[in-house]
C-alpha cells in the first residue's frame, strides 16, 4: 500500500502539465488522495512540499562573520529562527543558532561564544556526540545542546530537514511562519499575502510587499 502510494505521488511530480519553477496548493500534487477502499479499511494521503518549512540543514555553512552579519541586518534565517521561536513563546537568543550551527558544521571548532562544541556535550548528564554533519530526522533537534524534547514537538510540524541549503516557498508556507518572515510589518501583510498567492515569481511577490509597504526589495 505504501508503494502504490510512493507510485501516485511521483505520478503527479512528474506531470508534463506540471509547471516546475512554481509550487503552490492550487497545484495537482497538493490535493488529497480521495479515500481508497481496503480490506479492513480505508487508505488516504497527500503530499506536503517541505521547502514551506523551516530547513534545519540550512544552517549548515555559516561562519562567524556571516552569522554576526545577519543578527546585525535582522534578515536572513538566523533572525527568522528566533523571531520564529518568540512567537511559540520558546526562548529566543543567539545561543541557539549558533548551537545548530556547531553541530551541523564540519570541524570541532566554536563558531563563536555561543556555539557548542564535545567539551560542552562532555558536561551535559546525556553526554553525547555532535553529529558534524548534516541531520536526516528534525527529532535530532532534540540532541543539540539547550533544545528539549518538548520543544522540538512543538516545533516539529514547521521543520524540515532536506539534505541541501533551501529557501522557504512563500506560496506553501504556513500562516506562523510567513509572520515570523514578516518581522517588524504588520499582521495585515501577512493576512495580504495568504490572499494573494499563489506568486508566479519572487519578484511578484516582492512587487505586492512594495506597493503596501515603505519597503524596497
């Protein structure tokens, strides 16, 4: 059964109707399988697009210098990170970007103040090891030093761990997240922009966000 649903969802993907540059719910992939009758039951699913979600492996690559630079220009996604964990009321500091950080990275050195490195897990009561590598399960959120368990439940549904650095789709993004990307502008840009996409191109989307806004993109 799993199969045969693996079998619809790449069906879908690799419609030639299908317009690739582009990925929004009004697409086909995006609609729910209709329930299917089995024995014992009914099976039912659909597909979820993890770019309109947090990637965790994003964070890979950073350098002091490049982080220091976005928590200065409150842009970019070290900022939206923590603008996202003040809005579930989680705690919010530099500390734990860069904790993400060091344990993505590939060598053992702190990437600044904050970070965590082994001597950091050695003293921890679940000593444990930095993975130095890319993550494949947002539960290993779980493993970096000050994140709980709790917490990354909570978070969970916005994550995404996908092997390379993406952006977020603003056409798939959820309604918490597209106001944590909003930062200091109103709650009605973020009702604006759950109107108005699906955006054909970011530069639309950057022309809606100029015309209602003192912002230049």
């Amino acid at each position: 059964l799993a199969m045969s649903g693996e079998s619809w969802a790449r069906q879908l993907l690799s419609d030639s109707e299908d317009d690739r540059s582009v990925d929004s719910f009004d697409e086909d992939w995006a609609q729910t399988m209709p329930m299917l009758p089995v024995d014992g039951g009914l099976i039912t699913g659909c597909i979820s697009d993890l770019q309109g979600r947090i990637n965790i492996n994003s964070f890979t690559n950073y350098n002091a210098k490049s982080l220091q630079a976005e928590f200065d220009s409150e842009a970019g996604l070290a900022t939206l990170w923590l603008r996202f964990l003040s809005q579930l009321d989680l705690l919010a500091d530099p500390s734990r970007v860069a904790q993400i950080i060091d344990w993505l990275d590939a060598d053992s050195n702190l990437i600044n103040s904050w970070g965590a490195e082994q001597a950091d897990y050695d003293g921890l009561l679940s000593p444990r090891v930095p993975a130095n590598s890319k993550i494949t399960d947002v539960n290993e959120l779980a493993a970096i030093k000050s994140y709980q368990v709790a917490e990354v439940q909570l978070l969970a549904p916005w994550l995404s761990v996908l092997p390379n650095k993406t952006t977020i789709n603003i056409n798939t993004a959820s309604r918490p997240l597209i106001s944590a990307l909003s930062g200091t502008l109103s709650q009605d840009i973020v009702e604006l922009v759950m109107e108005e996409r699906p955006f054909a191109s970011v530069n639309e989307f950057y022309q809606l966000i100029e015309r209602n806004t003192s912002l230049t993109l």
